[in-house]
C-alpha cells in the first residue's frame, strides 16, 4: 500500500510500505480521509514521543476491509473511526481507573502506525462505528473527542458565560461542545476573520476580532474582551486554546471571580504563564489542563450525530500523501488553514 512514511523526523516520504494484517483481536480498516493537526507538526520535528519508522496520522475515519482472529462487534463495509489512544492497564493510574493519565500511553499514529495510509490494522477495542455520519464529520471525531474530555474537565455551570481564545478546529468544536453543555453565552475570539466567520456559521453566540496579542497591546485587548462579557466583569470559563502562554496570560485578567481557566493549546514546553497568587486565592480562581482523551469517543459521536456539535466549514484544505510537504506548509504558515484533511 502506499503511506505517508518517516525514516527520522523532517524527511515525510510518500511510498510504498508492506499492506498492514490484522493481528487477534484487530481490525484492519481502508481509510477514507485522516485530519492533519498540531500534534502532526510536533512529530514532523521529533517531539511529541514521535517513534520511528512512523506512519503518522491520527484522525481517521475508513471502511472495515477484514477481521482478526477473535475479532467480533464489526461488520466488513461498515463505517469507523479511530481512538488513537490507547492504555497499559498496568500502571498506577490504569490500575485506579485514571485511563487518560496512563503513564505508557500508546497512540496510533504517534507511537505506533497511522492513518496517512491506505490501510490501518487497529484493536477493536479502539475501533468505533460512524455508520451514517458524513465523512467531513466523522474525521472530526477525534478532535471532538478531545473537545468532550475539555467539557468534561470543565463540568461548566449552567447558565455561565465562557471565552475561547482561538478559532481554530478544536477551539470551534469546544465552543459548540460547551454551549452544549450548560453555558449560556459564549464568545469566541481569533485574529482571523474566515475563521471566526465559519464559527458564527456554527452558531456560537458572539465572535470578537482581536489582534496578535504581544506586550504592547494585551491590555487594551483585555478590556475590550471584558466590555463585550455578558455581564461586562469578563466570563465565567476562559479557555486557551491557541498553544501560547502571551494569550494564555490574558486569562485570569478576564476571568469572574470563581472563574476557571482552562488550558487546552498545547504550547511549548518551557512556556510560562505569569499567574497572581494572591488573585487566585482571594478572586477562588481555578486553572485546569485538559489533554487529548481516552473515553469521550461515544459522546463525541453522540453530539455529532444529533447535531449539538456541527462541522460545517472547518475542512479548507485537502491534500494527497505526495503533497504532505504542503499540507505542513500550510498548517504552519497559511493563515486561511482551518482544518486540513490528508486524502489517500
Ligand atoms: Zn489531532
Ligand atoms: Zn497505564
């Protein structure tokens, strides 16, 4: 079959490599589409506990092809998608139920081969069925699972307002996921204009065009944020889902008292956020981190299939395994890039 391959990070190769066999107790599945994300940028450049050989790509949605010795529940034709994510058991935290804090978490795509192929072999325990679910829907699940497990760290009040930084794939699903969930008004807030465009197409309730924040300016974008709350004191939830610590330091500014803040962008390791303890302890502020996730996969699909969580306009790019070198390019440097799907 033919993949997307890296020998060592920075050199993708589209080629040639062995058909995939399903081992016991595997499915082994012929992908329709894969998304591109940010974690794909971290493997690109080695981070990320990238492993190689690898195939990456971790957002799949295909057709079950054939079964595995021992393999029940699925149907050859029918329609899946992919938790990538997969845990020990063995560890300290799989042992107390904790699933998404394993320490030895495996990932499909990450640490073992993906979906940038034209076929897959996966666990059926990490096989889910997407029957009926368009297929630009059904490549959102993954990022919709992780933007159930933000909800579910969140657990927001009904009736409370939040602001996402960041208009991107994710911060758009969690946006729709939190509406979903309880919170009365929510903003989303992005430089980019298509972008936020698409999101007031999603139904999110008001979107605010903000600057790249740098020193200079944060003050000034704080308080326009804070006149454009609900209340006009600043929101409930602020999430971070941009990766950057200059965004994430206008949260607590805009926070309620009592308010959370929660941290969703995954930024780079040695990035600080500069945090008041005095206003954490006396304005009983929170600051949560949310990531990726292991069990949210049905209530994603959920959401999906009844339309709480829409996808409409998110895909804008599409590119074939011989133009991955483009689809880096453009997740890094074109600005009109929202999601990008990889197409055998
Ligand atoms: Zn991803
Ligand atoms: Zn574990």
């Amino acid at each position: 079959m033919r993949a997307v391959i890296y020998d060592q990070a920075l050199e993708p190769q589209a080629r040639e490599v062995a058909d995939p066999r399903p081992g016991d107790g595997e499915v082994l599945i012929t992908v329709a589409q894969a998304g591109f994300c940010g974690t794909d940028l971290h493997l690109h450049h080695g981070g990320f506990g990238a492993r190689f050989p690898l195939i990456p790509g971790h957002e799949g949605v295909g057709v079950v092809t054939a079964l595995g010795r021992g393999t029940t529940g699925f149907d050859v034709g029918q329609q899946v998608v992919v938790n990538p994510n997969a845990y020990c058991g063995l560890c300290a935290y799989c042992r107390a139920g904790d699933l998404v804090r394993c320490e030895n978490l495996l990932a499909v795509g990450v640490n073992r081969d993906g979906m940038f192929a034209e076929q897959v072999a996966v666990p059926a325990d990490q096989v889910f069925d997407a029957e009926g679910l368009d297929l630009d829907t059904a490549v959102l699940v993954e990022p919709a699972s992780c933007a159930m497990h933000g909800l579910e760290r969140l657990r927001p009040r009904p009736g409370s307002s939040a602001l996402v930084f960041g208009a991107g794939p994710t911060g758009s699903l969690l946006a729709q996921m939190m509406a979903a969930g309880g919170v009365a008004h929510v903003t989303v807030a992005d430089p980019a204009a298509a972008k936020l465009e698409t999101v007031r197409g999603l139904g999110i309730d008001q979107t605010v065009p903000i600057e790249l924040i740098t020193d200079d300016n944060a003050e000034s974008v704080v308080e326009g944020l804070r006149a454009a709350s609900p209340t006009g004191t600043g929101y409930d939830v602020v999430v971070e889902a941009t990766g950057s610590a200059t965004v994430g330091n206008l949260g607590v500014p805009l926070l309620r008292n009592g308010g959370t803040l929660l941290v969703y962008g995954v930024a780079r390791e040695d990035a600080r956020l500069a945090v008041s303890p005095y206003e954490l302890f006396r304005r009983e502020l929170t600051v949560l981190g949310s990531f990726a996730e292991m069990t949210s996969f049905e209530a994603a699909i959920a959401m999906l299939r009844s339309g709480r969580v829409r996808t409409t306009g998110l895909i804008t790019h599409r590119f074939g395994f011989e133009q991955y070198a483009d689809a880096i390019e453009a997740a890094q440097h074109d600005r009109s890039a929202h999601k990008i799907v990889i197409t055998p």
